[in-house]
C-alpha cells in the first residue's frame, strides 16, 4: 500500500511522521493467545498466521457465498487462503480489505493485490518468511513496537504465563455475574474455602482479584449484552457488578464496559463456527438511564473506578460521550469515557464518528485511542490505520479554520490519544 495511504493531505502527512507513526502500542484489550507469546510460536503458512485466527475475514467468506469446508472446515490450508483471495478484490469498502492489505505490505511487504492469480505467490513468498525466526510472533509483535499489552483471561485462568510487564492480564468478568454450578464448584477448590451465599462468593472473588493485581491486572472487562438491564430483574448481576466496581477502583483499575452486542443469532452457525465466529450483531439501542444508576451507585458506595464505554450500537455514541462530563474525580482525566470504536465500528466511519462525538461532547485529547480487542496479532495494523485517520481528521479540522491550532499542539494531542493517555492508565 501507499505510504501515503489515508493521508489526504501534506498537513496530515506531517502530522503522520513527526508524531505518530513511530510511537509504541498500548493495547488494554485484546483476545491474543498468551501461550503464543510465550511460546514464541512460529507459523507453518500465511493460513494459520492470517486467515485462521481472523472471524472478520471468515464472515465476509460466508456473506459472499464460500461454503464453510473453505472457512472452518477441513480444506488445506493453501485451499483456505485461494478461496479467500479469490474474493478479495470484491470486498473493498469493508474496513477488512483495507487491514488485510496493510497486514501484508507492514509484515511481509507485500504489495500485490490478493487475487485468484496472485494467491501462490503471496502464499509461497509469505511461507519461505515464516521460516525465518524474524517471523516469529514475538518479531513481529516488535516489528509492531508494541510495547505493552493486556489479553483477557478468566478468573480461574492460570496467570503464569504472564510476565506482568509487556503482557499483563485483563479480568474478564462475564462469568462473575451469573456463575455455574461447575464454576462456584472450581473457585471452592482453588480458594479452598466454602461458598455458601453472596458474602462468601465475593470474599473467594477477592482473593483471586489480589492474585490478578500481582501478575500486573490493571483492566477488568464486561460486557453487558443487549437486554442485560431487563433480564436482570432482580438486581443481582447489578449488585455483584458494583461490588467488583469498587474492589476494582481499590486496585487501581479500569472498568472496561462492552455494551450492547447481541451474540445469539444463527444456532447452526454458532455450532459450525465457535463462540468467536462472527455471527453476533449489534442491539438496540442501550439502557443509558441503567448505565449512570450502575457507576453512581459504585460512586455513592464508595469506589467508582476510572470507566470506558464501548457502545456496539453508534446511536448510543452521543449520550454516552456526554456522560464523560457526569462523573469526576480530582486530579484523574476523564474518570468516565466513551471508548475507541468497537468490534464492528473500528472502520473509518465509526472511528471518525467516535472522533466527532468526543470533540463534540467531551475533550477529545482526553480520548484513549485505539485498541484491537482482537484474536490476531496481525491486527495491532489497526493501530496505524487508527493514527492515520487521526492525523487526516485533525489537520482537516485546523486546515479549514475551525480549531486553528499550531502543528506542536496538534502533535501533543495526537500523542496523548496514540500513547500517552493509556500508558498513564496502567501506570496508576
């Protein structure tokens, strides 16, 4: 792809090169296997590297009619990747073409267009690297320059695999609010202690809280589906939620909330697919009211952590991105916030969308910027295409008058949404 790829202009440009493009990654939330990490995997073909971790470039396979014996099935790896590239061409305008593209040339600077004819030689070319050591997940994540990232694990998870520095674990929570039977059974034996009601459930969820705080936990995430609010009639989840709110604002961590996906849709394709299969869609719009009751009562019982919004639904951007101004502390920048597009807004339009809200609602060098809550480390590409679209919206803004502001502000600001506003959330 072009270097200039994005950068509509010499101003954004300028701002690309002086500012952001070499500053490392933050990523507070993603789904990378840490075993991987740890590893140092390295991969037999671009297939298990590129396509196979990737459920967006499976869902658009799917939409353009490929059978699932070339998705998920059993095909060879060479098969998986032709049937991907023979489509190629024919997905531009999803954000998946524009990353796919990217992937290659940043990695294995490849520039041809994946096609029928050309999926050979990109495949041969891509193997032959991937046999070299520079192309193990470690290089390419420096390659990258990340520098420090936050994959989920589950309370019961093991944590040794986490070196508490680079790669820390995020609390993923979901499963605290609505246990099972074989979950409630697994954290008596590990905290070796009865549970017999709610008090003795949280006092075992503390103890494994501590143990996440010393492999380095500085994130805890939830997502509350669509219909979490009317589903939880009686409270509970909304009781156990703000309990682990304010144990988390203890700890000094941030409450990550995915608001609004609906994951239930195709029972056949969930079953062919996997739970990370792509078929969830977006909800209705969410419960702002039963947002703000939640983080007011973590506030009014005494700990409402630092919080950020991710709505699936863009209608619920603008209220949301108002409530940055509802809930404060002293001396902490955006207690609450509107977070980076998510999930299947993390394209051009819901980027700048977020943007404007921000600007519009809130204080935009505030924002958080960008991260990948993705399965593949190919994907932390995003973070470039994010500081791209940054650099062009910002010099659009100053370039027609509306801010007027001298490029080193312009510069300050994108590093503090690029970098500097997330290395001080897991510095707390």
């Amino acid at each position: 792809m072009k270097e200039t790829y994005l950068l509509r202009t010499d101003g954004s440009r300028c701002l690309y090169e002086t500012y952001a493009r070499d500053l490392p990654i933050i990523d507070f939330h993603n789904h990378v296997s840490v075993a991987d990490i740890a590893e140092n995997r390295r991969y037999e073909n671009l297939t298990e590297l590129w396509l196979a971790p990737d459920p967006y470039k499976h869902r658009l396979m799917r939409i353009c009619g490929g059978a699932e014996h070339f998705i998920t099935g059993d095909a060879s790896p060479y098969e998986k990747m032709e049937a991907f590239c023979e489509i190629f061409p024919l997905l531009a305008g999803n954000p998946v073409y524009d990353w796919s593209r990217m992937e290659l040339s940043r990695i294995f600077g490849i520039r041809d267009m994946p096609c029928k004819e050309t999926a050979k030689r990109i495949y041969d070319r891509c193997g032959e690297m991937l046999r070299s050591p520079e192309y193990s997940t470690n290089a390419i994540l420096s390659r990258f320059g990340v520098e420090y990232q936050s994959p989920v694990a589950s309370l019961l998870d093991d944590l040794s695999l986490f070196d508490g520095q680079t790669v820390a674990p995020s609390l993923r929570g979901d499963n605290l609010l609505e246990p099972t039977a074989g979950f409630l059974a697994e954290l008596k034996r590990v905290c070796n202690r009865e549970i017999t009601n709610q008090d003795s459930y949280i006092e075992a969820i503390g103890v494994l809280l501590d143990r996440f705080a010393t492999a380095g936990c500085r994130f805890a995430d939830h997502a509350l589906d669509a219909g979490f609010f009317e589903r939880d009639a009686d409270g509970k989840k909304r009781e156990i939620l703000t309990w682990l709110g304010i144990e988390y604002a203890k700890r000094g961590w941030t409450l990550l909330l995915h608001l609004d996906a609906k994951r239930k849709t195709s029972t056949r394709l969930a079953r062919v697919a996997g739970p990370a299969g792509g078929y969830a869609v977006v909800g209705g719009s969410f419960s702002i009211a039963s947002v703000c009751d939640l983080l007011n009562q973590m506030e009014e019982r005494g700990g409402l952590p630092d919080t950020v919004l991710f709505p699936l639904n863009m209608n619920d951007q603008v209220p949301l991105a108002v409530m940055q101004g509802s809930f404060s502390e002293d001396g902490i920048a955006s207690k609450v916030q509107l977070g980076p597009a998510w999930w299947w807004c993390d394209h051009a339009l819901g980027i700048e969308n977020t943007l404007n809200c921000i600007a519009s609602f809130g204080v935009v060098s505030q924002f958080l910027g960008m991260t990948t809550d993705s399965r593949s480390i190919l994907s932390f590409v995003r973070h470039d295409y994010f500081r791209r679209l940054l650099c062009s919206w910002l010099d659009g803004k100053n370039r027609t008058g509306e801010w007027d502001l001298p490029v080193e502000v312009q510069g300050e600001i994108v590093r503090k949404i690029c970098y500097q506003n997330a290395k001080l959330k897991i510095q707390r």
